[in-house]
C-alpha cells in the first residue's frame, strides 16, 4: 500500500505563498508523489476538475477564494466530493479549525510545518482515503451480488411453481385412479410423488418469502380469524414432518374463539416453521406446546415451546439469518434450508409484532410471536388474565 501511494499519487497544492508552494512541491517530489500547484481556491477548482487528484492540500487564508470556501465546494461537487483535504493555517483560532472541520475536511496540520509530521500525515490519509474507496468498491459488489441472488431466487422460484402444481395435480388423479382399480402399490407410489411435490412447493415457496423479505417488508393479506383457526392450520401444515417422529403436541388455548386481525396463512406458516423446529431437532417423542393468550396489556402471545435438546446461546443469533442451521454442512442429519426463524422473524415483523427466542441446553427452547393489542378483536371478550 505505502509504495502504491508513494509512486502514483497526484496531489494538488494550493496556497498564496510561492515559498511554501515550491517547499511543499519539493517534500512531495522527494517523497514520490506528482504534485500540482494552485495560487487560491479558485484556481484549484478548474485544476481539481480537469486531473485525476488523490489529495488536496490548502491553506486556509488566500484572496479570490479562501480554503473554507474551496472545501465546501468541493465537498458539494459529486464528482470530486470524495477527495480526501488536508487543511493548512497559521491561525491560533480553534473556531477556524472547528469550522474547516464542518465544511468537510479530512486532515489539519499548523503552520510553521513540521515537514517529518507533514510527509506521515499526506501518507496516512492517502492510505486511509485509498482504503475507504476499496470498502466502498467491495460493499457495491456486494449489494449487487446480494439483489442479483434475490433477483434470480424469486424467479426461479416462480417458474418452479407451474410445474411442481401440474406434478402435484396429475400424481393425485392417478392415485384416484389407482384406487379404483383397487391398486394400493401404485396408489401409494402416487402419494409420494404428490407428498413430494408438496414438499418442494413448500420449499420454492419459503424461498420467495424469504427472497421477498430480503427486499423490504413482506406484503400481508389482514383478515380476521380466530386463534384456534391459525394453530389449526399450522398443526395440519407440520403432520408430515411429525409423521416419522410422533412428537407430542399439546395445545393450550387461552380462548380459542378469540378473534384477531392478521395473515392467516402466513402467521400459521410461522407457527408451523417453530413447530417444525422444535420436530426436527428434537429425539422422537418430544413433548411440544403450542399455546395461546392475552397478555395483562391486550396484546396476543403465541407461544411454541418444547423439552428438546435445547440451541446453544452462541447459536441463537446465527440462527436467525437465512440458510443457517446449526448444522450446515453438507454432512448434517437434518434436512431443511434454514429459512424457519427468519421467516418467522420477517412475518412477525409484517404484522408489528415482537418474536423472541430463548433456549436452554438440556431443557429446550421457547419461541414467542407477540401481537400488538390493536389487531386483538374480540378482546372484550376474552379472559385477560396474563400470558
């Protein structure tokens, strides 16, 4: 880095003073650097505009345009705003300094000058100026790689949905028809593919969301239901993944007539992907709790929690980014992207609501989607006991 700066900066010079432009010109050249000279602000302007410059050097006090001046305007001018200033002055005023500062400078040094002090500082800001730009360079890629993956998730997400739809369509007419023909080998070949395309509609689907999440807030559809209704459908939506582990869910519903206002399908998709994490990571047999109830300020707590093996305190917040488990090497044990928590978290989010996770090693975890009081609808009638 110390030779890049030294042997192709070019370094604009601008001060009143012909004996300090040509002491500073000489310190420059000596150094490596490729300096150019201005006589006031004014100058330096057209100079700035019409080369490449990494540096400006200005005295504060010269006629025709002053250095608070020149700072400012190059600060405002878009292409040359982010052109690092080192700001030159024999005043003892510290409201010069301060006001320098504010007009955008980068660097101070005082007159008489310390030519040792003046060759370190035109380095270090080179180096720093030069070390921003490539932050600045790295976070663009970044972000553009960043859209350009969401951009290609949601599309492939939606040209995924046509076909596993006619899959899905067409395996369940065979297993009708295979049922007639009292064939149960065929018919159940027919329920896998359909489970199957299920399960990989369920999978594209997730990464939309997720895709959609990533984009900025997720679109909800508000209408009211009922509490029983929501953990209904998330109970139905997680039976395959309790088929093969017989988790034991049990359900406790302060009022399960209680009516609120929110996205049905999506806050019982949530629910569904807290209990399909406290399913998969669990050993058969776990005992899982799904439950419902007014807090003492109106609000709706929907609750999962289970007796499981429990999420290391280190893990809980990695888990909460997308395609992260604690186990994401190709070699784990349990399927899945990934995406159950920050989805959960991206539609609590929609609905102004709080989610929270906490989790024990040895003694399981609980997760919380809080509600606020306003989408609670039949709150009069409900028993407002704490949750």
């Amino acid at each position: 880095m110390q030779n890049t700066v030294s042997t192709s900066a070019k370094i604009l010079l601008v001060d009143d003073d012909p004996v300090m432009r040509e002491l500073a010109s000489a310190k420059l050249t000596e150094a490596g650097y490729d300096p150019v000279v201005a006589e006031n602000g004014a100058e330096a302007l057209e100079k700035i505009r019409l080369n490449r410059i990494d540096l400006v050097i200005s005295d504060i006090e010269m006629p025709i345009m002053d250095g608070f001046e020149l700072t400012r305007k190059i600060r405002r001018d878009s292409a040359v705003s982010d052109v690092p200033i080192i700001v030159i002055t024999a005043s003892d005023n510290p409201e010069d300094v301060d006001r320098v500062f504010a007009e955008g400078a980068t660097s101070f040094l005082a007159k008489p000058i310390n030519w040792t002090l003046f060759s370190q500082a035109v380095m270090f800001v080179l180096r720093a100026s030069y070390a921003q730009k490539d932050l600045i360079a790295a976070r663009d890629l970044a972000e553009a790689g960043a859209k350009f993956k969401d951009a290609l998730m949601s599309v492939m997400s939606h040209e995924l949905r046509t076909p596993l739809n006619a899959i899905i369509g067409f395996g369940q007419l065979l297993g009708e028809q295979f049922e007639k023909q009292n064939d149960p080998l065929h018919r159940e070949y027919s329920e896998y593919i359909v489970d199957s395309g299920k399960r990989l509609l369920d999978t594209v689907s997730d990464m939309l969301l997720a895709s959609d999440a990533r984009s900025g807030p997720i679109t909800i559809n508000e209408t009211d239901t009922t509490v029983s209704e929501i953990v209904e459908n998330a109970k139905n939506q997680t039976r395959i993944a309790n088929s093969s582990t017989d988790a034991n869910i049990n359900v406790k519903l302060q009022n399960p007539d209680l009516e609120l206002c929110c996205d049905r399908v999506l806050m019982a998709k949530a629910l569904s992907k807290l209990l399909e994490n406290a399913i998969r990571f669990s050993s058969d047999g776990v005992n899982i709790t799904i439950g419902a109830a007014l807090t003492k300020s109106g609000e709706l707590a929907l609750l999962v929690k289970d007796d499981g093996p429990g999420i290391p305190k280190v893990k809980l917040d990695e888990m909460s980014a997308p395609f992260t488990q604690s186990d994401m090497s190709l070699k784990r044990s349990k399927e899945g992207l990934g995406l159950g928590l920050p989805m959960t978290k991206a539609i609590a989010a929609a609905h102004d609501a709080q989610f929270r996770l906490q989790s024990v090693v040895g003694e399981g975890t609980r997760a919380v989607i809080v509600l606020p009081a306003e989408r609670v609808r039949a709150a009069k009638k409900a028993d407002k006991s704490a949750a």
